[in-house]
C-alpha cells in the first residue's frame, strides 16, 4: 500500500461539545446495511430489517452517550452500491451526529468498499463533518480534541495489517487513533504477527473492523477492539456491540513525545438477535420425541441455533435429523441441527445378536469399519449407518 499520499485534515469541533475531561469515542463496524443473511434460510429477508432498526437504536444510544467522535470501520453496507431507500436511510441517521456537531469518520470495508473512489454511490458525500477515509491513509486532526485519526478505506485493493505502518508515523497530536478494516486472521501465527503490527502503530486506541463478534486484539501498550455488528449477522458465537471508548483526562498542550491516555472500552448492546449453540447428549433421551420436548424447551424465536448432538448414542438409537429439524424450526429464527454422537465403546461390545443372524453379521460388519477408522468423519459415518441399519433391522421407523 503507497504510504505517500497521505494527507492532514483539521476539523474543529463547536465550544458546545468540547468534553471537560478525555473525549469519548463512538466505534462501531460492520453493520451491514442491506447485507444478505443466508444463514437465516427463509428469514434472512426479514432480517435486513432488524438490522436497519438496530442501527437507529444504536445511533439512538450513541447521542444519548454525547461522544465527540464517531468512528465506523468498515461494512456499514452490505454491498458497495446501496439502493437509494437503504442510502437515503444511513444518511438520515449519520446526519443526526452531524446535526450536533459530532464527527463522523468512516473506514470503507470489503463489503461497502469505495468503488472508482467514491463511497455507497455518493450517498454520504455533501454531509457536514462526516468523511470516508480515501484508498491511501488519511490523517484527519481534530485539534481541540488533541487528537489525530489515522484511516484507511477498502478500494479495489484490499486494506492489509502493514497499513499500520502508517499510523505511527501521524503523531501530531498528543492522542493518536487507528481506524480501519482488516480480515483477522483464523492462524495462531497469523495472529501473532498481527499482534506485533498493532503493537508497532504506537497508537492510543486502534479501532478495528472484520469480526461480526467483538474482539478484544490490544497488544503491549496499544488498545486495539473489534466491535463486533451492533446486530447478529453471521452464524458465530460471541457478541457484537457498539463500543464507548473513553480516551482519558485531558491536559495542557505539551510537547511530543508524551504519554497517551489509557482508553477505556465499554459495549453499548443494541441487538435484539444472536446465535446460539446447544450440546446434547443422545444417550440421555429415551426417545425421539424426549430429544424434541428438549430442543423444544430452549426455543426463543430471536435464536438463530445450533443444536450439536455429541458424546454417546445407544447402538440402535437412530435420529432423523431433517424432519426433527422440520418439526422445531418454527420455534427458532433459524434452527440447524447436527449429530455427531456415536455408540458407546461399551455398548458396542456388549451388543449380543447371533453371529448368523442378519443383525449380527451387519453389527460385525460396522464394528470393524468403525475400529479401522483413523478419520473422525469416517468414523461417525460408521456408527450412523450401524444405528440407522440396527434400528430398521428391528423394525422401527425413522419418523
């Protein structure tokens, strides 16, 4: 990424919210306006509307908290061309910080990504006080608040962890802020070497967009957050929110170098949805319709849930999944249900058909296909297929 386009911009803030002690920063990220949910199935569709109702009870909550600035990084849409309802819809609301006099700084993300350099169609453009950060790092002082942010916005090219390196070199107020999208990485080594990068930006606070979950990615002397969306968007356990980021007290101009306020981090939830997993164990029902009533008894139609089945199944215990699945969903926002159990080692071994008998030859059978099983999925197809295969043989129904 060229680091030699940058450029500074002063934005004074109005005497009327001029904080007396540090300013407070509002972050969020990924909101994802007009964004598809195919996780949700059928309800998907529906829930394009929570979330714009999310995103007002989150503006709601950010005027109430009367921050000097507002930063969002990355993903505010969707999608890089919004329809002009969802765009006139963001407008209003952001408008509503401009209309007070608060800043609004936004770092464009993958899914909202500036196109031929222009952001959401132009839909934010002639709006006071709020900027979209460019394709190259941007500084942006705002003086009265001794305070520079350092951004950068997703274009036709990505924005990697090494944009970093172009928040350290921005000190020219005694605050120093980061404010940008990144894919987190999913490797231990991964995250290690983005710990090092952040750790290297010398900034105060970093906020960061990529995980529709909030996470917490400080390193050494630098507070860096993912908020997380302010609504469930993605099938991931954890939870997103805006967050309150208080910079600390202020004190009179010094020169550079000096120490930077410690930020203090607090979630505003907004959300009304999240995702959900639950864990059962298939041996402890007696029958089917048991298993339902225990699904059935954690139903909340604001879930989207995951019910894994794991640890021990009885040898001829045999679920069908789909038509369970069928059965509960409507009880659910979304409702997947996976089985992961196997027989019990004990009761495979106890198990006593006739060597001769159908049964018998067909539990011998899947007893040694499990037994040279080095592969965890081979070996569940295994004992699936005995529990189906044990459970017909003895004359029931999967239904």
């Amino acid at each position: 990424m060229t680091m030699e386009t940058t450029e500074t911009m002063a934005v004074t803030l109005p005497v009327e919210i001029q904080p007396e002690g540090g300013p407070a920063i509002f972050h969020l990220a990924d909101v994802r306006l007009g964004g598809a949910f195919p996780f949700l199935g059928d309800a998907g569709s529906a829930h394009r509307l929570v979330v714009r109702e999310t995103f007002v009870r989150a503006v709601d909550q950010g005027l109430g908290l009367a921050p000097a600035l507002v930063l969002i990084t990355g993903n505010l849409f969707g999608t890089p061309f919004p329809p002009r309802d969802l765009a006139e819809f963001a407008r209003a609301q952001l408008a509503r910080f401009s209309e007070r006099g608060i800043p609004v700084l936004v770092a464009a993300g993958p899914l909202d990504a500036c196109y031929e350099r222009n952001y959401a169609s132009g839909a934010l453009s002639d709006l006071e006080r709020v900027i979209v950060f460019p394709e190259t790092p941007k500084a942006i002082e705002l003086r009265d608040l001794d305070l520079t942010v350092v951004g950068v916005s997703w274009g036709a090219a990505p924005v990697h962890a090494e944009a970093l390196a172009a928040v350290s070199i921005h000190r020219h107020q005694r605050c120093l802020i980061g404010a940008l999208h990144l894919e987190i990485p999913e490797s231990e080594e991964g995250l290690r070497a983005l710990s090092r990068q952040i750790a290297a930006s010398g900034a105060g606070y970093l906020a960061l967009g990529g995980s529709p979950v909030r996470r917490d990615l400080s390193a050494e002397a630098v507070a860096a957050w993912c908020p997380g969306s302010p609504e469930m968007v993605a099938a991931q356990e954890g939870e997103g929110s805006p967050l309150l980021v208080r910079l600390g007290e202020r004190i009179a101009a010094q020169p550079v170098p000096v120490a930077q306020p410690v930020p203090v981090v607090r979630p505003v939830p907004v959300a009304r949805r999240r995702f959900v997993r639950h864990t059962l164990e298939p041996a402890a029902f007696n029958s089917t319709e048991e298993l339902a009533e225990a699904i059935r008894a954690l139903a909340d139609p604001n879930h989207a849930a995951l019910i894994q089945m794991r640890g021990n199944s009885r040898i001829n215990q045999f679920i069908a999944v789909d038509d369970l699945r069928n059965r509960l969903a409507g009880s659910f926002l979304s409702l997947e249900i996976v089985d992961d159990s196997l027989p019990s080692p004990a009761d495979l071994e106890a198990v006593a058909y006739p060597d001769l008998s159908v049964a018998g030859r067909f539990v011998g059978v899947a007893r040694a296909e499990m037994a040279r099983s080095s592969d965890p999925e081979a070996m569940r197809r295994a004992g699936a297929a005995l529990r189906m295969g044990l459970w017909l043989l003895e004359g029931r129904r999967s239904s």
